[in-house]
C-alpha cells in the first residue's frame, strides 16, 4: 500500500482548488515585482518633482496580491540590488539601498507587508482598502521622512519639504487611481 | 530602455556559458566589491575592463555593448547630481569632478559586471544554483521569473504608448490631473496584459504539476568541475593583484 499523502502536497492541492494558488500567487508576485521596476522608469515631467508609477504599483499589489504583496517588493528590491536599473531614474545597486532615498524603497517592503497584513485582517468591511493603503502611504513616506533626515543631519523640516510634501499631492491621485484600478480586478 | 537588454540571456556555446553560475557568483561578487572599495577612477576603470576577457571569450559583446550604451543615459543624472551635492558640501569644483567621473565610471563597471553575468547565465541554471545554496525555491523562481518580466513589460509600456499616442493621445499636456488621467488609457491595458501573463505562467506550472509533490527533486544537479576551479583560481588572483594596488602601492 503506497501512502499516497507523501508524494502529494495535499494543503497545496486544496489551495489550487479553492482559485488562488501557490503558482498564480508567485506568478503575480513576479509580475508585480516588474510592474514595480518598470513604474520606476515612466516618469510623468512636473513640477517640483517628477510623478513615477512606482507607488502605484506598490498600492496596487497591496490590493490585490495582500500578505503576498511584501514578496513582490523583496524580489523588485533584490533585482536593483543587484544591478537591474530598476530604481527611480534608472538606479541600482547597493548605493540607492544605504542612499538618501534608501528609505523609501525600505518603506515598500515594511508598507506592503503591514498593510497587506491589515488588508487580510480587515477582509470585506467597508473602507478596508482606503485604511490600508492610508497605512501603506504613512509607511513608505514616514520610513523615507526619517531615513533622509538622518542624510541631512537630522533636519526633520528640510527632509520634509525636500522628500515628503512635494509628492503627496500625486500619491494621493495615485491612491485614488489604485482604488479605482483595484476594484476593478477580480482574480480568478 | 537599451540597458536592459544586457540582462536578457540568449542562448550561447562558450566555455563562461558553461561555467557554474555559483563560479560565476564568486566574480561578481569580489568585483563588486572592489567597485565600492575602489575611490581613484583609474583603479576603478581596471576593474570596469576586468569584464572585457570574458565578454571577448564569450562572445556575447553585440549585446554587452548595447546594455554599455543604454547606462550611459543615466550617467549624465549621476554625474550632475553628485557634482551639485559636492559642490554644496565642500565648494571645490575639482573634487566634484573627480569624485563625478569616479560614481560613473562604478556605475558602468557596476552594470558592466552583472550584465555579464547574466548574458552568460540560463535561467535555469541561475534557478538551480539558486537552489543549491538553500534559497527556497519559490523564492528563487519568483526572482527569476520577475527578471525576465521586466525587460517584456517595460518594451510592452512602450508598445501601448506608441500605440495610443497614435490615436492621438497626448500624454505631456495640461495640469496634474490631466496628465494622470492620460496614463490611464497605457495603464489598463498594461496592467490587464500583465495579469493576463500572470495567469499563463501559473497554468502553465500548474499543468506541469508545480507544487504537488513535496519534495522538489531535479533532473540535472550542478557541479563544480575543472573548469570552474581555473575560473575561480584566475578570478581571485586578479582580484588579490588589485586589491594590492590600493593595499601595498596605496593608491587610494
């Protein structure tokens, strides 16, 4: 008699049955991942600083991907890391991780993850998307507001108006737009 | 975005083809290292070149200069951005440039290094090696998964804006909102392609049975052979010779 559970991911058989499976979660985070990095590289011209579609993809693969949205973020943080020009204005490397705009890109991570966390959490009540997204937002922009103070030696209120409220403004279109983008999917 | 075709492998005969990619690790990782270690831009123009034998033996050098060509778009923002922050902080022009030409000539040698790397890299085998030094698997797939992804999304971006500024789209035109809601007509159908390819990918691992056995064995395992040992022997060796460069000569 062949005990049949060994040779056969059961827990994982029941996932595929279910719709969201391991494979489509990791396909979706791989894609994420690009979308992430090609975000980085359309950059809208306006002042004072140029828009990318980098946070809107980050919002977005909070609404749809949840807990699995941190995945995405390790996996585009790891393609710059090692070289792919991924990060905003064509970056990549080590030197934009430890740089002055390193928080940000720390602040995907950490903001997808607890969002994404919330997200699950909070499932099917009402303004669940909009506060995770709020969190995300807080997240990414507080990581970043903290992280280049330190660059600019602890000048919290030059950091703010160097890093922070030129590109509220657009995150919030951005989340908007992601609301309305991420309503829209439904995954199969 | 030419610089991102240095990262997408074709298949090759020669003998950096076939060396591990573990062997291959141990380059770029050492190389990299001196990139940061490295200050004076002639030391750092010798780890740049370091790159040419094996793009020369390889023969991927069509491809490696495109991916040369294309970052050097982006030199142009390092160089002026580390001239202004220098500048700022010391007001010496000469240093500004030096330490310019120096953040350059790291990053090209930087993308030089990894371009190499993955232009003589399978997928599979950086999957497989990947593996073999204990990353999870579905986080090496994912990784490997995503790198090829990128090039295809960011030339399909392109494709759609072409596409609809043909039927008249204007996309550098009016206030903030109009310019945002201008990228929506590039970004549903993007977006909506890019799902599309999620999905396939995952059917198509799932009719391959991905996931259903609990342990993952493989068909071909690596292994380190003659070959590499000779790569490694040349690589380190000519990392020590220029890590003396700066150590005994002092050349900062």
């Amino acid at each position: 008699m062949v005990n049949y559970d060994e040779y056969v991911n059961v827990a994982n058989m029941a996932e595929a049955v279910r719709g969201f499976s391991r494979a489509r979660n990791l396909a979706l985070s791989a894609v994420f991942a690009a979308m992430t990095a090609a975000g980085g590289l359309i950059s809208i011209p306006f002042f004072p600083v140029p828009l990318t579609l980098q946070t809107f993809f980050v919002y977005l693969s909070v609404l749809t991907l949840r807990r699995s949205a941190a995945l995405s973020q390790i996996i585009y943080l790891v393609m710059g890391l090692v070289g792919l020009p991924v990060f905003a204005r064509g970056m990549s490397g080590y030197a934009v991780l430890v740089g002055p705009t390193g928080g940000f890109l720390f602040g995907f991570l950490v903001g997808t993850f607890c969002s994404g966390f919330l997200l699950d959490r909070m499932k099917g009540r009402r303004y669940a998307g909009v506060l995770s997204l709020l969190l995300c937002a807080v997240i990414v922009f507080g990581l970043g507001w903290v992280w280049l103070a330190y660059w600019l030696n602890w000048d919290f209120v030059m950091a703010l108006w160097l890093g922070v409220l030129p590109f509220l403004p657009g995150d919030a279109v951005k989340a908007v737009l992601a609301l309305a983008v991420g309503k829209r999917i439904r995954l199969s | 975005m030419k610089v991102l075709y240095g990262f997408e492998y074709r298949r090759g005969v020669s003998v950096i083809h076939r060396i591990d990619p573990r062997s291959k690790m141990i380059y770029v990782i050492l190389f990299t290292a001196l990139t940061v270690y490295f200050v004076n831009p002639l030391l750092l123009l010798l780890v740049l070149s370091s790159s040419l034998p094996i793009v020369a033996i390889s023969r991927i050098g069509s491809r490696w200069s495109q991916s040369i060509k294309g970052s050097l778009f982006f030199i142009a923002f390092i160089f002026i951005f580390n001239f202004i922050g220098i500048v700022w902080a010391t007001g010496s022009v000469y240093d500004a440039v030096i330490s310019g030409i120096s953040m350059s000539i790291r990053f090209i040698a930087l993308i030089s290094i990894f371009s190499v790397f993955f232009l003589t890299t399978s997928p599979e085998d950086l999957t497989q090696s990947m593996v073999q030094v204990r990353i999870p698997y579905d986080y090496a797939l994912t990784f490997n998964m995503a790198m090829r992804f990128v090039p295809t999304l960011s030339r399909e971006a392109q494709i759609i804006m072409d596409a609809q500024k043909s039927r008249g789209l204007e996309m550098e035109k009016g206030n903030l909102i109009r310019r945002i809601k201008n990228y929506i007509p590039v970004l549903i159908p993007l977006i909506i392609s890019s799902f599309r390819r999620a999905e396939l990918v995952a059917d198509a691992m799932e009719s391959r049975a991905f996931g259903a056995s609990k342990k993952r064995t493989s068909l071909y395992v690596l292994a380190l052979g003659k070959r590499d040992a000779l790569f490694i022997l040349i690589t380190v060796l000519s990392f020590l010779l220029l890590l003396s460069l700066r150590l005994v000569l002092g050349i900062q």
